[in-house]
C-alpha cells in the first residue's frame, strides 16, 4: 500500500470526529490516562492490533500497528 493509498482511505469527519474528542479530554501532563484509553477504545473499535502501557502511575501510552 502507498502512502496515497492510505490517504484515500483516510474518513475525514471521523478523522477530525477523533481529534476534537482527543482534544476535549481533560489530560494535563502526568494525568494523561483518560485519553490513553480513548485511543486504545478507538484502535480497539476499529481493528487495530494495540496495547495499553502503564508508564508512570495512571498514564498512558496507546499504541497500534
């Protein structure tokens, strides 16, 4: 797949659907676990293999491939 492809595929209500979201989740530095899980929920709801890892105390880190 080229990146053009990819690009194709890109939803652009659900892309800007997902940012808003993200940047309306209250995650102050240190406290960033709420939106870790909205993206591992969101890798989760659209069929990516993901992972959540604790790095500090409650934050987060959501990661896919």
């Amino acid at each position: 797949m080229t990146p053009e492809d990819v690009i194709a595929r890109i939803d652009r209500q659900e892309l800007l659907d997902l940012a808003l979201a993200l940047g309306n989740i209250d995650s102050p530095t240190g406290s960033e676990g709420p939106a870790g899980q909205y993206v591992y929920d969101w890798l989760a709801a659209n069929g990516f293999e993901h992972e959540l890892e604790a790095i500090l105390g409650e934050a987060h880190h959501g990661e896919g491939d």
